[in-house]
C-alpha cells in the first residue's frame, strides 16, 4: 500500500456524502458514468471505492483479485471530484481526490499482484518497454504519416514550435488523417513547427493512468530533459491525454518542463483570432461538442474549441445538458477500454451519443483521439449511428483544405 | 444443509431481481459499510437492488420465511449510522434503484416518486414543470425520498407535506395510505392523511423504517418562486433574536415562502473570515414570491421590523445578501453551498436540535456552554477543530430546529473520531436532560430517543412493531430490543 499510503489524507477527508454518486441537477445528469451504466451498486462509484480504501488501512479487508476488478472500473475522468469540490481554503487544492486514490490503488496493485492484472494492461505497458508506445507499433510509425507532407523533423532543422503528435493517432490508420489535416492547418497559417518523428516518446500518460507509475516517471524524467534540450520554445499536442501530461503532470515535475505547451485547439484558436486563419466554406450543421476530459475538466480548456466551432460558418454549436466541467466522460479515460473489452466503454459512449442526439445536433465534434476511438465505437451499435468528427476535421473542410 | 439454504436464497432472490441486482461479495458488501456518519453500519451478507415495489414486497415475503433481518438503505446520508440490523446476517436492501418520479400532477400540486429517488433528482424534474419541494435545510443531493420520510422529515417540520405512502409491510403486504383507490379515501386525485380513517401516512413518518419500507410517496409541490429577496441583519442579543422570530411568525407561516435562519459568530466566521472578531447573531429573512410587487413590499416590512428591534444592516452583509439571493435562486445552490461548506471544514461533529421556541434562550445558552467546554477538552487533548456552525429557524410556529456543529481535522485519527462519536452521544444525552430532541430519528439516535419514551409510548410502539413485524426482520432493534412476542431473526446468509 505504499501508494495508496501517500493519499491517505484523501482518504479520510472524504466525508462518504455519497455526491459523488447521486447529484442530480440542472446541469449534472448524473455524476458517475460507471456508476450509471453498470448495475449501480456502491463500489462502482467514488463513495464506495473510497470506502474500500478505507478498509484496507485499517484492516478490515485484504486486497484481492475482486479489488483489481473494482478499482480498474473507473473512467478517472474526475467528475466526481468537480461535483465534490471541496477545496482547501489556503492552499486552493482539493481536500478529497478521488482519481489519485484510484491511481495509488492501481499502482499497488500492479506492483504487489500483477498476475492479478488483466493481461491487456500488461501488453500495453510491455509494448511501451519496447517500442515506447503502447500500442505495440515500432518507432518508425511516428514518422511513416508524414510521407509526401511538407513536413520537416527538428532533427534536419530546428523550430521553436515542436507539433507533438502523440502515439494513439499515428498508431490508428483511422486518426492518421487528423495529423495530416493538421499539418495542413498549420502550414495554411504559415506556422513554422517542426515534429520529432520516429524520435517522439510516449508520454507516460495511459501508463500512469493503468498504475505503472514508475514506468510513467522514468519516462516522465527522460522526456523532460529531451524537451527541455531541444531548443524549442512551444509544444502543440494533438491529443488530449498528452496535452494534461505534458502540462500539467510535467510542468509541476522537478526540474519543470520548460516550453510553453498548448493542445492544437487552444494554438489554433489563437490563430483564427489574430486572423491566420480565415473560413471561407460554409458547412451547415447542427453539432455538439464533447469536451474531452484531460482537456476540459482536467485542464480548463473549455472555450477555445466552442470559439473555433463558432467561428466556422454554418456550423451550429449546441449544448448538452452536462457540458463544459460537467461533462460526461466519454467512456475511454483511465483505460476503460481494456476494462472488460471495452464493452462497459462503448455503452458509455453511446449514451454519450444519445445525449447529444437529444439536442438535435446531426454530429458529434471532440478534440481527442480517445474519445473519438470510443465514441466512433459505440455510434457502430446504434441503429442510426451518429457521425464524430475531430474538431480538425471540420477546420480543414471550412478552409477548404481537403479540395 | 445451510449452504444449500443459503444458495436457495441466493437462487429465489435471483429470481426476482435478476442476478445483476445482487451483490454477495466481500468488497461489494463492504463498500456498504460505511455511509455519511462516522458510525458506520456493519456489512451485510447481500446486497440487493430490487426495481419495483413488487419486487420489494418479494424480497421481504422472503426475508420473512427465513428469518432473515433486513437493514434497508436510501442515500446513505445519516449522521448516525445506518440501522445495525443483526450483523453476520444482514440482507441490506439498496433502495437507490427506484429512482424514478411516476407523476408531477400541476393540477393537485402533487409529485409521486420512487422512494429511493434522491430529493435532488426529484426538486429538478419538479422544476422543470415550475415547481418545488420545500426543503431548505435537507442535503439534498444526498438523501432519499424514503429517507428523509423515515429519517428526518417528521421532525424538520415538512412532514404536513408527505401526503401519500405506498409501503412494503415487513411480511410483504403492500399498502397504500393518504389517498386514492385501494387506501382510505377510495377517490382518485384525492389527496387527504385523515379523512375516512386513522393517519396511517403519519404512523411511517419518522418510523426510522422500522414499520415498513416506503417504496413510492406522493408529496406536495409548490409553485416554484421566481422572485426573490434576500436581507441580513445583524443582533447583539440572542434575545432580540428571538423577538424577531418571533414577531416575523405573528406575520407569516415561513413554510414555504419566507424561512427566516438565524446563524451564530462561528457560523459567520466560516461565511466570511473578517467577521471574526465580531460575536453576533446574523437574522437572514428570505422572501420568495411571484412578483416584484409583492416581494419588494415583504423586504421592506422584514426590514423594517428588524430595525425596529435593533438589528443592524451593513455593506458587507448586505454584499453577502446579494450572493445568498444569486445562490438559492438557482437550482438548489444553497443546500449544495452548505454541505461543500462542512465538507470543507473537517470531521463533523453534528450537535443538531430540536427545542420549543418558548424558553429557548436559556437551553440554547447551555448548550453552547457544553459544546464550548467539549471543545476546550478537545484542545487540552491537542485535537484541532477546523470551525464551528451556529444555526437554527422555526420548523414550525411554536419550535425551532438547529445545530451547533464543530468540526474537527487529522479525520484518519481514531482518537479523534472515538472524540467525535462520544461528544455526539453525550450531547444528546445532555440536550435530551434539557428538553431538546433531535432532528433526526436514525441509527444510534433511534436507540437514545427511545430511552427517554415513556412506558405507555414503548407499549404502543413495541405492540404496533410485534403486530406489524412479529419476526423482527425489518430494521430489528433500531428503536428498542424487541421484548415482543416472536422469535428474533435466526438465518444466517452465506455466499
């Protein structure tokens, strides 16, 4: 419990009020995703799993291959800590942490019984031992997308601005459109960047998020130097789990990362605000956006994707009844898709899709690949499957880049 | 032979609920252990989610057969523990899964619901069709339908607004009380406790659930108010107060339209910092209505009558009446205020009360007194509390209900928690000597009120609880060791 042991606080500022399983209001649907598509016993959510952790600091219970399968169903994508808010009055930080409990819990488990562990986790962190990125494809992925783009690495000239891909979209012939179309976004704006390309490293994000918290430090403390020495001023993410990483995880490491780091949304906003970036087609349609977790909730990236969204003609932005750092996750956060084949995953993003179908909107619109991944999953078990596009895909078609 | 009994319960259960809605394993049945007050429950054997009333009324058809103890469980919510139950046996009955609000009649000013539907869930489905519940002092995000009714309602004054029961009797019967076919008024749409017979809606108002489980509830809605004004005033003397309360109660019932709380200095402190060094009483008067007009003529009469009586208005309070007025006028920001506010402060040692207004002065002034020695102790022991709260308002005309909480840090010390759990039984031992009694009629409470029944209202509980659940199986000994004919529960359940 050597972990766990290190949020002990949070474990005991929990008061067990049990908000962060039954708010209902106005703009919170409900609080836990898990909770909501599963048969909803106490466990499943943060009251119970807390009360757990409680149990096992004082004895009264063991861990047990029953404790793995209660702590891996958990999305950590924090809506539970936003409904909680408690906030420690001097410090500004949170008194609870639901999440970094789960976290602790996980890396534990992981550490002390990992034959407890279900074998797709093991795969993923193994394939990072090996080819630094979890999804098992070799290093030269990261560059292979870039074929034929006027697209130069760091390495044949240097930049101050370093597009960090990340390595779920290159991994995924689906996603690999969205660097792509990215790259055209930005040379389009005359932005003079330049990408890493087969020398990219995970950053350590879907480790830390699975326990294997000291895999996700070394690679953490490797990245940091790399960056901090390549002469760049400014980081551009493309996913939304790199960009909480890199900002927030590496930013509060020691030593800190030093360039200044932006998820594409926010540094194309910038854009289209100083007018780099103007749309010149029209598009006519009704969407809602799905504010990915590590970029709305975990990082406070709520705006910039609406004023893009809003900025494109004749595209419609509305709202869902749970949005901004209400929303519901998608279902993929804190490798959901792992946790029983993903199926627990999909039925989340269905509903997903459902929510924002009864608002009228023809399409879904996210900033994020895993959320895309999931959401485009769970739109294949509808009747009537609604479209998900990445916030880039709709920014090309207004620039007319795709003719 | 035990265990092939207890796979045939587990098998029978199975059948009405479906396997899903069972959990037997250890952790699942731990995570149950605990709920919002720091005396916990025990684990139960099973848990169960049933979806419907019938469903309950099969499950309790079948805890009855076997002897098995039911403890039955809403929101999770109490400040004294979840009913015990016998532990080692425990069937505990998660009621959060009928969850769903069946009407909202706009006409008869009604809602019917589920009754393990959190109050917040039902107060926004009634506020979409531009109605409430009054209930400014419930957490409501947290407590049930069912456990407000069983648990808190009777004596916060709002149970005039539970008109309607649907109730699981502990040997299965289904019944219906407070109107409409098959109850005592055979009419439907109407909706009345008394007429055509006894108030058997009353008789499982604040039964702690001992009588029967609630499983659906008609309730009052009212016209939700969409004007509101919001004024503070400071007192010097507690007495004052008290006038003051007094004299905005000759004018108005505060249900549902003008609630009238009043805090104290350690409640203040917590508001706002630099109103530490002043040692007053804060008089909050809300004003809810439908038109500009008529809100705008009560501020000025509550204003004027708190000047009358030597209350003081100032910047600062009349800033923090315009943030109290932007909060409660949204969707139940107030409640949700408050209990991230205690939530905040530390490990709760909840002191609430219950006292007639009519000599209130001099009980209240002890109880503070008892309260601040406590936590001179807790000191001297090198406990450290995070702040105190002051607060009480009329429930109704003749009484008022309150609290005065401390709070405590370092919750993961025992020693701290054993403090805890020992200054909330002694001072309601104490206030109990006094002539208070609590708000709340949950976990060890029920035990502590029902030291102090007299003979004849034991009688009549044990002789309607031995009537109703001869077995003893529902909620068992959460009020009083049964002393009553019938065998106490004997099944233990195994996985």
């Amino acid at each position: 419990m050597k972990e766990l042991s290190k949020v002990r606080h949070f474990v005991y500022n929990c008061r067990k009020c049990g908000l962060c399983g039954n708010k209902v209001s106005a703009k919170v649907p409900y609080v836990c995703p898990v909770r909501e598509h599963t048969e909803g016993f106490e466990h499943f959510y943060a009251k119970g799993k807390i009360t757990i952790a409680q149990g096992l600091f004082e004895g009264q219970i063991a861990p047990s291959p029953e404790l793995t399968e209660i702590i891996y169903s958990c999305s950590l994508c924090g809506n539970c800590l936003t409904q909680c808010g408690i906030i420690d009055q001097d410090s500004g930080l949170p008194l609870t942490d639901p999440p970094q409990i789960i976290e602790a819990m996980r890396a534990d488990l992981l550490r002390e019984h990992p034959e407890w562990i279900a074998p797709a986790y093991h795969a993923m962190i193994t394939s990072t031992s090996q080819y630094d990125n979890p999804w098992g494809l070799p290093r030269v992925t990261k560059e292979r997308w870039a074929k034929g783009l006027s697209v130069r690495t760091i390495q044949e000239e240097p930049s101050e601005i370093l597009l960090f891909t990340g390595c779920t979209i290159p991994s995924n012939p689906a996603l690999i459109p969205r660097v792509q179309k990215a790259v055209a976004i930005l040379n389009k704006a005359n932005v003079d960047f330049a990408i890493l390309g087969k020398d990219e490293p995970c950053c350590g994000s879907v480790q830390r998020r699975v326990g294997a918290i000291d895999l996700a430090q070394e690679m953490r403390e490797k990245n940091i130097s790399m960056f901090n020495n390549l002469g760049i001023s400014t980081i551009v993410t493309l996913c939304a789990g790199c960009y909480h990483t890199l900002k927030v995880d590496y930013q509060k490491a020691e030593p800190p990362l030093k360039p200044k780091v932006y998820h594409l949304v926010d540094f194309l906003s910038q854009l289209i605000t100083q007018q780099k970036l103007i749309f010149t087609h029209t598009q006519n349609l009704k969407v809602a956006y799905h504010d990915p977790c590590h970029l709305g909730r975990h990082s406070g990236i709520f705006d910039p994707p609406r004023d893009i969204l809003n900025a494109l003609p004749g595209i419609t932005l509305v709202e869902r009844r749970a949005t901004r750092e209400n929303t519901i996750c998608c279902g993929a956060g804190g490798g959901m898709r792992l946790f029983a084949n993903g199926t627990l995953a999909e039925k989340i993003g269905k509903a997903s899709l459902e929510d924002a179908m009864a608002t009228g909107a023809q399409a879904v619109v996210t900033a994020c690949p895993f959320c895309e991944i999931n959401l485009t999953s769970a739109a294949g078990q509808m009747n009537h499957p609604m479209p998900v596009y990445d916030i880039i895909d709709l920014m090309t078609k207004g620039l007319r880049l795709e003719e | 032979m035990k265990k092939a009994l207890n796979q045939k319960i587990y098998k029978d259960l199975s059948e009405i609920v479906g396997e899903n809605y069972i959990a037997a394993t250890p952790l699942a049945t731990f995570a149950y252990s605990q709920d919002a007050s720091i005396f916990g429950g025990t684990q139960a054997e099973m848990v169960v989610r049933p979806g419907s009333t019938e469903e309950v009324s099969k499950i309790v058809a079948l805890a009855n057969q076997h002897r098995i103890p039911l403890v039955v469980r809403g929101g999770g919510a109490s400040i004294y523990g979840q009913p015990k139950g016998l532990p080692g046996s425990n069937l505990l009955i998660d009621m959060t899964r009928m969850n769903k609000v069946l009407t909202i009649n706009p006409e008869s000013f009604t809602a019917t619901a589920q009754c393990g539907i959190i109050m917040g869930k039902l107060q926004y489905e009634c506020r979409k069709e531009g109605f409430y519940i009054y209930s400014p002092f419930a957490p409501l995000h947290i407590v049930s339908l069912g456990g407000w009714i069983a648990g808190a309602a009777g004596a916060a004054g709002l149970w005039r607004d539970i008109i309607s029961l649907t109730i699981v009797l502990p040997d299965g019967t289904i019944v219906k009380t407070g109107g409409g076919p098959g109850t005592n008024i055979h009419q439907s749409l109407f909706y009345n406790r008394n007429l055509g017979g006894p108030d058997f809606t009353g008789l499982f108002i604040g039964d702690g659930g001992s009588f029967g489980i609630k499983t659906e509830a008609t309730v009052r809605i009212t016209k939700f108010p969409t004007v509101m004004r919001v004024s503070i005033f400071e007192f010097n003397e507690l007495s004052k107060v008290l006038a003051m309360v007094k004299r905005h109660l000759e004018r108005v019932d505060p249900h549902p339209f003008d609630p009238i709380m009043v805090f104290g200095p350690g409640a203040m402190k917590n508001f706002m910092p630099e109103f530490s060094e002043i040692n007053s009483f804060i008089v909050q008067g809300i004003m809810q209505g439908h038109t500009e007009k008529e809100m705008d003529a009560k501020y000025q009469v509550f204003n004027a009558l708190a000047e009358e009586l030597g209350g003081t208005r100032t910047p600062m309070l009349d800033a923090m009446a315009e943030v109290m007025t932007s909060s409660t006028s949204g969707e139940s920001g107030m409640e949700m205020d408050w209990l991230k506010l205690f939530n905040v402060l530390g490990l709760p040692a909840w002191l609430p009360f219950t006292l007639p207004r009519e000599g209130f002065l001099e009980v209240y002034n002890k109880l503070i007194a008892w309260r601040n020695a406590r936590l001179g102790e807790a000191t001297s022991r090198g406990f450290e509390y995070g702040g105190t709260w002051e607060f009480f308002t009329p429930s109704d005309s003749s009484t008022l209900i309150g609290e005065i909480d401390s709070f405590f840090k370092d919750a993961g010390n025992p020693e701290v928690v054993f403090f805890v759990q020992t200054m909330m039984r002694d001072f309601q031992e104490y206030a109990h000597q006094l002539g208070s009694i609590d708000v709340y009629n949950q976990g060890l409470m029920s035990n502590l009120h029902a030291r102090y029944w007299p003979a004849g209202f034991k009688y009549l509980y044990t002789t309607i609880k031995a009537s109703l659940d001869p077995n003893n199986i529902l909620n068992p000994d959460l009020w009083t060791s049964q002393k009553h004919p019938g065998r106490r529960p004997r099944r233990k359940i195994k996985k």
